[in-house]
C-alpha cells in the first residue's frame, strides 16, 4: 500500500547503518512493504528503491493512504 507523507516522517536504516535516519519530506510517496520482523513497533517502507524502517505511530500520525482507483470503473 502507498501512503503520502503529509508532514515530515523520520525513517531509519536498517540494514548496512544501524545509526542512520533520514526524513522524508513532505508530499513524498512511501510504499509500506510489511513489518519489521524483530520489532512491532516499526514498518518496513519502500522509499526511492531503499527500504528502511519507520514507527507505526509515525506512519499513521504523518501520512495519508493513497487509494489506488476502483477496479471496473469507468468515466462516461
């Protein structure tokens, strides 16, 4: 599912830096891939092709779900 950052969401490196955060500005497009499989607290999010993890709190507090268009629906 993809959500837009609607106010700055710090993000953490989880794989080569355990010690990097990075903020993804506002207007941003996040893919949220699943959660983090050691720790409930955090999501794991597709962002520019890396993936980090971010605070489910976080998620839901500074980003808004994109809803992707209705399956069989036409414009007349």
């Amino acid at each position: 599912m993809n959500y837009r950052v609607t106010m700055p969401l710090l993000v953490l490196a989880f794989k080569d830096n355990h010690q990097a955060a990075v903020t993804i500005s506002a207007g941003k497009i996040v893919e949220v891939i699943g959660p983090a499989e050691d720790d409930d607290r955090f999501v794991v999010v597709k962002v520019n092709e890396e993936q980090f993890h971010v605070f489910a709190t976080d998620l839901a507090e500074r980003t808004r779900l994109i809803k992707p268009p209705a399956q069989g629906v036409t414009a007349d």
